[in-house]
RNA sequence: GUGGAUGUAGCUCAGUGGUAGAGCCCCGGAUUGUGGCUCCGGUGGUCGUGGGUUCGAUCCCCAUCAUCCACCCCA
C-alpha cells in the first residue's frame, strides 16, 4: 500500500546539524582547548543537559530574559518541571555542591557541550548552541580573575585571534554594593520616568544597569546625570579592580574599561569581562565572565568566591572560518589510499589494507570500496585527499608488488614488494 | 518577541502568467592499467509547504515554515 507522502521532518529551528566538513574546525577548536586546560591545571567537568527548573530561575534571575522567556522547559513524565540548560555555570555549581567539591578546597574546573535558549536565531546566535566554560571556586583573591583572563588571552593567541578581539572590563562592586547601587539607579530613574522610552521602562525592572547603554539622544543628558557604578563601589571591590588591572598590566594584556558593561544574569558581582570583535556583526562577544562569588550560597552552599567564563563555540568557529584561520592540515583527510584496480585485486586489497594498519597505527589509510571502472577509482583516489595513492593490478598481484603513487606532487610512480611498504610509508609520511 | 530581505537541481544562482535553465558536483566516454587540465554525452527538480485568484501559477495574493540582516537579549 502507499503511503500519503509523509511531511519532509526537519532539524528544528535554530538547531544545526554538524556536516563532515565542519567536523574538522571543531576538532581542531577543541583541541586547542583540550590541550590548554591541561596546561593551566583545569579538569573537566561533564554534567547533565537537563536540570531542574528551579536551578537556573534560582540562579541566573527570575526576571532575566533567559528565565523569563527563553527556556526548554518541560515536564517530565511524573510532574517535575525540567529544563534544558541555557548555561553552564548554574548545572557546574550544583554537581560540585551535590559531590562535596567545593567541601574546605579549591577547584578549577571546565566544560564544554551543548546549551539551549529559545531566542531567534540569527548568525552566530543558535538555539542548541555550544559553549566552552572554565570555572573557579574557593579563590577570593584578585589573582585567580587574571589567571582565567590570561587563560583565554593565550587560546586567543593560540589560534592567531589576538588581534582581532579585544577585552573589555568592569567591576560591578560586591554583591551588596551592586544591589544597593542599583537601588539607587532605579530610584533616580523612577524621577525621571517621563524621559525613559519604552526599552528603558522595561528594563527599569529586568536590568536597570542596561539603560545607561542606552544610545537614544533624548535621554543622554539625563544619563550623564545618573548615579555612577564606579562611584558606588565598596573599598574592597574597588582594590580587587585596581589589584587585578595591575595583573594584567605586568602580564602585558591590553583591556579597556567599559564602566558600561553589565553581565545580564544576576549572579556577576565584582570583576566582569567580555572579548569581543568587529568581525562577526552583531553577535561580537566571544567569550564573557566574571566573578559569581553569591551564587554557590544562593545555591543552598557555603559561601564560596567564584570566577569563571564562557565562550561560544559557533561564534569562534565562525570567526576562524571567516579570518582564515583553520590550518589546512587541521582539515582533516586521509594519508593514503589503497585501490584494487579490478574486481581480482579486492581481497588482495582489502588484506593489505589491514596489515598496514596492523603495522603503522598512526597511518590514515582509505579502501576504495564500491568497485566502479579504474578511472572512478583514480578520481576518488583524487577526492580522498591523499597524498599518496596504492594500486594494486594483475600484474602486481602476481608478483605481491604494489605500485605507489604521487597524487600531490610531480615525482614517478614506484613499484614496491607489499613487505618492504610499511618501512617505505613511514618515511614518507612522517 | 518586533521590523525587513530571501526560499528554483546535492551546491551557487539565472528565469518567465502557458507545467524550467546555467555553472559546479556526480556518472559514463574520448584514453584495455593511471586522478587533477580539456572536450563530448548523461542522471538529477512535487520551482519551501498549504490555500486562493485564473482557462492555466514557479511567477500574482494570503497564510505557514525555514534562512539571513537589524532590534531586543546574549556566548
């Protein structure tokens, strides 16, 4: 019986499938961060996608966008409210509170996988979109904030970013101080209501810190007017700031200081930072974070200072991909690929095939498989990418020879017996 | 969530109120065992989806879905 012609299913909105030739600039990506973890002492740290609701309302701000109106919420089959994650921090702090790591030590932690927000999508903005995050617990001092920044300084100069981002820098003031300065700012607001447009009204409540942003000029005079943060900062929050810029002074980053960045998610305090470029339209910022030290309280924890950042992965890819930046030999391919060049030649070919990998683990080797006329095989031989391509005929099956060719570049072919290849490959790729 | 642009072959895109084309890709041949260059031939499309107007719609109208851009927000 045939079918009604079923609807054509697609990915949902926002989501993206990673297509092979995409594979290889995140591995590439991820390497490099993989290996830089290592290098500053990070281990990783692997949670659940989905979370109780109440952990991230709790966490990042009742009132915030995200909780507000951006996430995967769901109810499980028996009545609880679950949420796909829409960051990282919230689900990292839990897993460490519920498995004692944050009991009387220090860790520095970080993560990398799958986030999920319901917002329209646009270039560099997914809803199942990837982030790498570090995270920082029980360090109070100034020291641990430089050590992050300079960990995501050195992966920018790993992948040959540093030029084109640029840190930007601010203190919001102890968690106390921020409140209160906020206090302050919506009260001086509230004077002023009748100059606030519709944006700021609405940010009065969800993020008052946000309309100094603002760029509408009927509001500008009155703006300058309004409290300052950096007026407002408790003595030690202001010495932490001047503490950590000397950090960064001594180890030659280069920042400026935005006293208008304001980390969305309630739980900043403190240091917040963001990397930001001019390539990317109006997705700039690559990497943000910032000091959290409420939150594992807020959490049902001990207090407990915290600091940390998330990246968005898509955003640098996507910024690699358009500076050009993805090393050729980072994209993948094969060394070498074996053909049979007829029907007699496969299990001949398919054994080989074996052997070499048997002996020379580190080789990247390719059966043709499909069968197709000998000049198919050749242009996939061409396609796979290797550099060199192995034939094997009647005439070489009758001698147990192979013949090795050159596909990339002007050098005669050679004929070699199958024993003498391993030792002959060796040399060639390495 | 708001405003705007765009959906035609696997990809990049032309096109017309009378049921469609190019380049690339793929397959075959020129070249019985040598890919990349060239030449020749071929496969491939419910013109995003669903309605409406019309004798007739890929084209006009409406809705819907998706992508992109800006806003908002954020990584």
């Amino acid at each position: 019986m045939s079918q009604p012609a079923a609807k054509k299913i697609q990915a949902i909105r926002g989501m993206n499938d990673l297509l092979p030739g995409d594979s290889p600039r995140w591995q590439f990506f991820e390497g490099k961060v993989r290996q830089l973890m290592a290098r500053y002492g990070f281990d990783e740290i692997r949670t659940p996608i989905v979370e109780q609701t109440a952990l991230f309302a709790r966490s990042i701000g009742e009132v915030t966008d995200i909780v507000e109106k951006e996430m995967y919420t769901f109810e499980d089959r028996n009545g609880d409210s679950l949420t796909l994650r829409p960051e990282g921090t919230a689900s990292c702090v839990r897993a460490a509170m519920e498995h004692g790591l944050l009991h009387n030590q220090t860790q520095r932690l970080w993560y990398q996988g799958p986030m999920f927000r319901h917002e329209r999508p646009q270039k560099g903005r997914y809803r199942q979109f990837h982030q790498v995050g570090v995270e920082t617990y029980g360090f109070e001092g100034p020291d641990v904030d430089a050590e992050v920044i300079l960990l995501s300084a050195r992966l920018w100069q790993e992948l040959g970013l540093t030029q084109h981002v640029t840190l930007e820098l601010n203190s919001l003031g102890s968690a106390e101080a921020r409140a209160a300065y906020r206090e302050t700012l919506v009260d001086y607001f509230e004077q002023h209501r009748e100059i606030l447009d519709e944006d700021s009204l609405r940010r009065l409540s969800s993020n008052p810190l946000r309309i100094l942003d603002s760029k509408n000029p009927a509001m500008a005079e009155m703006l300058e007017n309004a409290p300052r943060l950096m007026d407002h900062l408790d003595q030690e929050s202001r010495e932490h700031f001047e503490q950590l810029k000397t950090m960064l002074d001594a180890a030659g980053i280069h920042y400026v200081i935005n006293p208008r960045l304001v980390r969305g998610l309630d739980y900043y305090c403190r240091t917040v930072f963001e990397w930001t470029t001019q390539a990317l339209g109006s997705q700039g910022t690559v990497c943000a974070g910032g000091r959290y030290d409420g939150l594992v309280e807020q959490l049902g924890g001990k207090p407990t200072p915290a600091v940390g950042f998330a990246m968005g992965i898509e955003r640098l890819i996507l910024l690699l991909d358009t500076l050009q930046l993805v090393p050729e030999e980072a994209l993948g391919g094969c060394d070498v690929y074996l053909l049979p060049m007829d029907e007699a030649a496969t299990l001949t070919a398919l054994t080989l095939a074996e052997q070499l990998r048997s002996q020379l683990p580190e080789l990247r080797l390719q059966l043709h498989c499909g069968g197709g006329s000998f000049k198919s095989r050749m242009k996939k031989a061409d396609k796979s990418g290797a550099t060199i391509a192995l034939l094997i005929g009647e005439d070489e099956r009758q001698t147990d020879a192979v013949t090795l060719k050159f596909l990339r570049e002007e050098r005669e072919q050679q004929r070699h017996p199958q024993a003498a290849l391993p030792e002959r490959l060796q040399d060639l790729i390495a």
